[in-house]
C-alpha cells in the first residue's frame, strides 16, 4: 500500500528529525514529577482504520496524560446528560490562558468550553452526579481503558497528590464556580476526580488507539464497536480545533490543520477524520504551554500525508 | 451523477424549508440601508469543482456582504506582505463581540485575527501601502472581480457613505491602534477604504464563485487558473473556521462543521475543501451578529451531504 | 455648649428622620443569620474628644459588624509588620466590586487595598505570621475590646461557621492568592481568621468608642492612652475615604465627606478628624453593599455640623 | 504671625530641598512641546486666605496645565447643568489608567469620573451645548481669567496643535463615547475644546490664586466674591482627593492628605478647605503620570503645616 508506505517513512523520518532538536521548549515543572522527566523523549503513534499502529521514538513510554484526558471526560459528561452539559458549559475558544479566572466573573461561572481548566471542573461534577470521587475516577479509567482496548492503565498516584497538594489556582476555580452554584458536588469532591483523571498515564501508543472512535465515526474502527453517535464524534472534534490548545488553538489550525488536544505533560492527541487517530508526545513546552516538538512534528506529518482538513 | 442530484434536491429542500421560517432573527438596522432590507428573502448557492452553480431561492439578488469581504482583503493582504502580516494581526480567536476595544488595550493595539473589525482595519492598512483610498479600493474590487469571474460587481455608495457617518466604534478602533503604531496610513484613509469594502453589493452565487479558491486548493477549480498556494488557501480556511464567526465560531464549528465568515449584511461564505464553495443568505440575524436562517440552512446542508471536515 | 446642644439635637432628630423612612434598602441575605435581622433597625453613636457618647435609636443593639471588622485589622496588620506591609496589598481604590476576582488576576494576586475582600485576606494572613487561628482571632479580640474598653465584646459564631460554610467566593480569592504565592499561611487558616473576625458583634456605641484612636490623632482621646502614631491614624483614615465603601468610595467622599468603612450588616463606621468619631447603623443595604439609611444619616448629620472635612 | 512664618520659611527650604533633588522623574515627551521643557525647574506658590501668595522657586513660569484644567471645565460644566451632569460621568475612583478604555466598555460609554480623559470629553462636550469650539473654548479661558484675576492667560497654540495632531487615543475615547450616544456634539469639536483647555499655559501663582474658591467655600477668600456655592465646592474638592492622581490617587491621599489634581505638564493644584490653595510644578512625571517632585514637596509641606485633612 503505497499510502502506508508513506506514513511508515513519514512517522520514522519526523521521529528521527525530532531527535535532533536542540531547542525543545521547557518541562512543566510546576509539580516535582512532571519537572523531572527527560525533556529529550519524543514518541509518535499513528493508528489507522484497519486498527495498525506505526510507531516512532517512545512510542510505547508512559506519560501524564494531564489536559489530554479532558477529550474522555468530555465524551463520558456527554453521555450522561447529552446536550444539556451546554447549559453548564459553553463551546466557544476563550481568548484567555487556560486558567484564566476574569472570564468566568464576565460569565458568570460558566466556563467558556470543556477544555479550559474551568469548563474540565464542570465535567468532572457532571461526572461525580451525586457520587464519591472513588466511583467517578472508577468509571473514567474503565472508559479509556476500555476505548484504548488496554487493561494496564492506570492513575499516577504520586502526580495526582503532588498535584492537589498544589493546585491552588484549580482550586480557586473550583471554589469560584461553586459560589455561582455552578458545581453541585463537594469543591473538594470536584478537585479530587480532577487531579487524578489529569494524573493518569498513558503511552502515544494508549492514547492513539484510545481515540479512534473520534477518527472513525464514533467507532472503534470502520467496522468496529461503536462508543459514541457519528454526529457526537464530529462535535467532540470541532470543539477540539476550535479550543484544543487553549490560546494557541488558532494557531494550531493555521499550521497542523486537524483536531487536537494537548496536555502540559508533553502529549497532545489528534485525529484525522476518517483516517487516523495521533498521539506525538515530547516533554518541552512552548510559551502557550502546548508541546513545542509535538506541535512541530504533527505540522510536518500532516504536510506531508495531505491530512488538513482544510483542503489538499 | 447521484451526489449531483442529492445536492440539487438538498438545495431545494433547504430553500423552500427556510421560505417557511417564521422566526427569522432580527436585521441590522444601524444604518437605515441594512435596516430596510425584507426580512422575507433568502438564497444560497453552491459551486462545484467542475465550476456548476446549484442554486435556491434569492441566489441572484446582490446584498451587502459587509465582513464577508475580509476574506478578500486577508488574501490581498497575504499576497502583498506574506507571513510578515501576522507582526501586525494575531489569528486566535478573540473570545469577545466583534468591535470590542477590550482586547487591544491588553494587547497593545494589535487586533488578535483579521476578522474582528480591528483586524480588517490592519488588512486595509497593508492594502493601502502609502497608496490614496481609491487605489486600495480598485484593487479590492479588481481582485474580487477576477475570482468571481464577473466585472459587474460594484460598491453601494449609499451604503459605504452611511457607514462613514455613523462607524464611530470603528473610528475608535482606528484611532486606537494608530496610537499604538499599529496604522500606517492615515486614519481617515484606512477607515474609508474599510467601509468601502464593506459596502461591496453580490448576489450568493456571486460569492460561491468567487470563492472558489478556497475550496480547490488556490485555484479557480481543479484545473483551473491559480490564486494562491494550496497552503495559503488551508491557512484562511482554518481562520475562518476558528474566527469567521465573532463569539459564535465555536457553535458554528460544532453544528456545522465546515469553514465559514459571516457578515452583519445576512451573508455567510463557506468552503467544503475539495468539494464545493457555498454561499447562503438570509438578512435577519441572531445575537451573535450571524444570519439566523444561514446558519441553520448550512447546518442542513452540511448535514444532508456529509460535508463535515470533521468526520463522516 | 452649643455645639454640643447642637448635635445631640441633631443626632435626636435623624435618628427620628430615619425611622420613619420606607425605601430602607435590602438586607444582605446570603446568610440565614443576616437575613434574618430586622431592618426596622437604625443605630447612631457619636463619641467626642471628651469621651461622651451621644446616641440615638438602637445605639446598644449588637449587629455583624463584618467588613468595619478591617479597619482593626489594618492597624494591627500595620503594627506587626509596618510599611512593609503595602509591599503585600495595594492602597488605590479599586474600580471594581468588594470581591472581584478579576483585578486579582491582572495584578498577579496583589490586592489593591485592604478593604476588598482580598485585601483583607492578605491581612489576617499577615496576623496569623505562623500561628494557630485561635491565636490570632484572640489577638483581634483583644484588640478591639482594649480599644473599644469593653470586655463583652464577642464573636457570634453561628455567623462565622455559616460564613465558612457557603463562603465560596472568599475561598476562591484566597486560593487564587495562594496560586500567587501572596499568602504564606494554609488557605483555611486564613479563611478561618477572616470569617470569624468578620462575624465579631458590636453596637454602634461600642464601635464609635472603639475608633476614637482614628478621629484623636492616635490616641483614646486628645489626652487619652496613645494606640498608634498620628501619621498613622491619618493614613488609615485617608484608605477609608478613598475605598471604604467599595465602589461606592467616591460617592461617599462626595455626599458625606469624611472617612467611612461600611460592612454587610449594615455598620458604617466614620472619623471626623480632631472631633468626633461616629457609628451608625441600619440593615438594609443599597446597591453598592452600604447601608442606605446609614449613609443617607451620615450624610445629614455631616452637613449640619459642618464635618465634611472638604470644607466649611 | 506665626504661622505665615512658618509658612514662609517652609516654602522657601522646601524649594531649596527640590532644588538639589537629582532623581527628578521623567519629563512627558509624547509632544515636541512638553519634552522639550527643562527638568531642573520648579515652582511652589501658596495663596492664603487673605489673598498673600508665598513663592518659592520658578512660581512664575507659566508651564502648559494639562489635566489640570479640567478642575475649570468641571466647575463650569456643573455651573451649565448641575447635577444631571452625573447622568453622563461618574464620580467613582477609576482603578485604570487615565486614558483606558477598557472601563468605557464595560460602563457602556459612561466614564467613570470627570478627571480621567473620557470624562473631560464628557465635561468638554457640556460646554460646548451646540457652540462652535471657539466660543466654548472663550467660555473656558474668561472663567480661568476670572477666578486668577489675570487676563493674561492664554492658550499655548503650539501644545494644542501637537496635541491635536498625535492625539489618537483621544480620538478613540471620543469616538467609542460617541458610538454610546454620550456626546451630543461632533467628535471633533469636542476634541478641539479638549486638546486646547490643556494646552492653557498658567505659572504656579496664577493656579493657586486661580483655585482660591476650592479653598474658600466657593469664594474668592473669606469675604471675596462668590463663584459657586459652599457645597459644590466641597463636592469638587472631594472628587478632587479620591480621583485627581489617576491610578495613584489612593497613594496621594496616603502621603499627603489633601484633595489635589495633576497634570502631566508636571503642575499639582492642590486644596486645603478654609486655609490655602497651593500649586506646586516640577516637570519630571513618577510611574503614575504625576509630578515625582511636586508630590514630594505637596507630601513635606502638609506634614510641615499639618494641613492633611485627615488628622493632625
């Protein structure tokens, strides 16, 4: 197949192009466990619909999947309550960091989208329902063990505390969307569930396969399982390109041209509608705090696979 | 051809539904030339790669397309000083209403995409390059002319002039980022040349075609004249897509899921990459300043043919 | 003494205006302990050089004294730690509502002044300097009744464990300090301090008596005991003219003209430099947080006496 | 008298104190006209209640006024339409800088005081009340000349010019005002009258024996004439102290405990009710826009003379 052939070079070509950079951007290091990883790690997995996964680099190390497991919690917030999570949260890109808490005074406690810190916060309340953060997590690592077909992942424990025990700022959101009444559940509840699906760790190769009911229709494949409706998956998508990537989204469409969604440990997660499910991971980070390798390598893939969806 | 005779009857379909809308938003009424407009009319236009115009309803009547015409100058523009242009205009979405003089005094007078109505002002700005009014007004319509194939395309004097009388907020921006440094020209010549373009009077399939670029890859078709570069088409695609809609980008990607820019006139341009250039009009408008029955006409269409970049 | 006979005739004859007043505001109700007070209520003290309090109305009724509660913890906060202290909080009026959060934000985590909400966080963080909150709520305590020579001073605890219990939007401020590292105690020992100085119960003859320090030059009286300098009490006069009434500072100054702190349980208390200070107090609020008929009695009685310290 | 004697010898040493000041602040330059005035100057006069001025320094030199005058055009435009002007600008401190426009937008076109430029626009557009600009500006320098008894003041053709010519930001704020409706005159009539009140060119002794009626209960002294009533006066001179520094006015209240207003020619006029009008000039600006040494001299010369109407 001469399409695969391509990709194979393509995914080999970009991994060892990448390892040579020299300015890798700079490790989060807000969090012991997240500064010390070594910033010269990169990893690329592309998962295409016949289920094949061509990997490159660390493709198969572990890594905190942070603001990547967003795109999960989103799609299981959906599940729960479908269309009416829009009346907790909006789907606009906000013009702001993502921990920004000026937009949420201007709105009234509703976050802007799914992805800023604030709208996650919203998810992992519609999530908990009444529940105990043990359950919620539960069921959050049941789904994406489930969609990454793969029993083995789990929650970073020591990241998840190291991150409570500083998340002053979450914490300040959580607190704030509280006093508009728009958490129903304990703020410490909220943060709990929130720490920890941010602390999971997973691999590109985990995070590729994990996302290919985004690439395939809501389904694990062309002829796969089917996790979630076409439409949904086209919207979880959209919200993705037009917000993915906090204040460099824009950006992000300009130059790779497909959905995706970042995380500060390194990784960001992309899908090419009808083709492939991405994950590129590289620990350094650039000024917008999306991975400045990772970033650099899915614009040369996409170049060159023809993949944008914005035209040939 | 089966896909040909799908899109003729989704047309016709789409057009006669919209006929029978009773909620029709509310025209723009802030100069009495948009303000008079029948609310009653709608038309949209789709052209194919093969240069076939498939048309519904008012398709032919010429209406203001006021912000539509950002897309032309941002490809004048691009062509006149290539990447450089995004020193003086950023390409995120802004997160505000579309004349907010927010977020220029946080950002130092430097408009963060070329379709808030500050960002156009940088855009008449670079086309005016030290030349008079005029001049940067012939080259507009010269430019828009061309890619629409068709030199009866005018200015309506009536309204340019009343937008000049009435564009204080406008004047404020210019005013604003001139004391940043951010104009070059005078003042008085960017804001004319801007309510020029604005007032530029086309039909829906005047649009399509004119847009036809954008959906095939810079040229007037598959095989037709080249524009721009494939990428420099994929890069405005993907602005419009995360900008073209002010504070209602994001709900445009997600419902409807393909590149777009509205305009206060009740026109919305959009591009189906490989497919199709689209053009839809409706006067009456919606809170976010987009056309009300527009948006839900493509929304359909966009449903009825798969045209999602998003996903099948 | 005629000025003397003057102002008990005034204080008599307000304090009677004001009972027969209807519009009396809207009493703060976030909390079932303030909702549930009688806004029939009114309260004036007055207590001059020579120690005499003249009252009227419900002088001896105890109330919330609540955010009048900052005007003790800036003295002592100034007292531990001197000048220094503005290297930690901001001394301008602050052009936003009493707990904003998004003035925080553009300025890092440093409060503008000591009476937003913030501001006075910042306070009770530099009065725990490492303590338990038990310790430097004593601290308070002892304060305020050595000053106000009364030992029956007392917090109402169920106010202050309602406060900690739906006080998100404090809690939310003082995380997001936190983020800014601008609190060195934990969060909830802060809080803790806050919500229960805040919930301390006075009358107003005991919060006139208590702020004779800021009317006589530093001292109980022009020859009592000396509590702080006379450059001192003038500096805490002047931040309680320009932001003690929140956003409604400027409008005070304007109306009544001598320094003011106004709480959400309806105290205002106010020094008239060199000769009197005064308490006065009512439930129910306008629609900046100050009690209506306070100002509207402070106002009155300033202009007969001639108080305004703006001129004769 | 011993305490002219020791006003005199104050105002003579403190003028030597500045004098040998080398950390003289920077002088504003964004017009050829005010760069280009000598740093080393400064001028200190005090005009007592029996009309004596005590001088010290370059008292004479007449310098450009700047904001200054909108102290005048505030006086006059409350002289037009009395209180229904605070239907058009607030009186609350502003909490931004004094051109911002930010806070425009969030208030909807109402600027917050009449000191910060918007509101002078504000003041200047009352004047005007359908006049030409030169018959406003006639108006403004007759009420200036009346109150200083000094027919030889006049306007700076050369500032106001210059003024005009590099006045973007002006021109924003006027025009984002008119796009609310809160000017009734054209933009750029209203801009006239503003760019050529503060080019008026005054020495501290005209200043100081022009703001005698904010000292004197709206006379001219203890037994001049009458220029407005005792309570506008006190009005005036309230918002005076809680908004005449721009984002510094809390500072100055703090330091000096007097009302005053600056301009960025390097002028302070300041009041002290029922003793002194005073106007100190030094060119060199602090951070905040205001005179570095002017606020120092105003700072030493109120502890001197215990005039803070804070306390003694």
């Amino acid at each position: 197949m001469a399409a695969l052939d391509g990709l194979e070079q393509a995914v080999a070509e970009i991994s060892a192009e990448m390892s040579g950079q020299t300015d890798r951007g700079k490790v989060a290091d807000y969090i012991p466990q997240l500064g010390g990883v070594n910033p010269d790690q990169f990893g690329l997995a592309v998962v295409l619909a016949d289920g094949r996964a061509i990997c490159g680099g660390d493709a198969d190390t572990a890594f905190s999947i942070q603001s990547i497991s967003k795109v999960f919690t989103l799609t299981l917030a959906l599940g729960k309550i479908g269309d009416s999570l829009w009346r907790r949260v909006g789907r606009e890109p906000s013009g702001n960091p993502f921990n920004s808490i000026v937009q949420l005074e201007y709105e009234h406690g509703k976050p802007r989208n799914p992805f800023i810190n604030a709208g996650a916060l919203a998810l992992a309340d519609v999530i908990l329902s009444g529940h105990r953060p043990r359950e919620a997590l539960g069921e959050i690592l049941r789904f994406i063990r489930h969609v990454a077909d793969d029993d083995g992942i789990s929650i970073d424990q020591g990241v998840a505390i190291s991150e409570q025990e500083t998340g002053f700022r979450n914490a300040a959101l959580a607190n704030y969307m509280r006093s508009y009444a728009m958490l129903d559940n304990p703020v410490e509840f909220v943060l709990g569930v929130y720490f920890h699906h941010c602390a999971i760790a997973m691999s590109c190769r985990q995070l590729a396969m994990a996302a290919r009911y985004l690439a395939f229709s809501g389904r694990h494949g062309p002829d796969g399982r089917t996790v979630i409706s076409p439409e949904r998956a086209r919207r979880i998508n959209a919200i993705m390109l037009t917000c993915g990537h906090y204040d460099g989204s824009g950006d992000f469409a300009f130059r790779v041209g497909i959905p995706g969604k970042s995380g500060v440990g390194g990784g960001i997660l992309a899908v090419v509608p009808g083709r492939a499910s991405v994950c590129v991971w590289s620990p350094g980070l650039d000024d917008n705090g999306n991975s400045r390798l990772g970033k650099i390598a899915l614009e040369r893939l996409s170049r060159r696979m023809g993949w944008s969806v914005f035209g040939a």
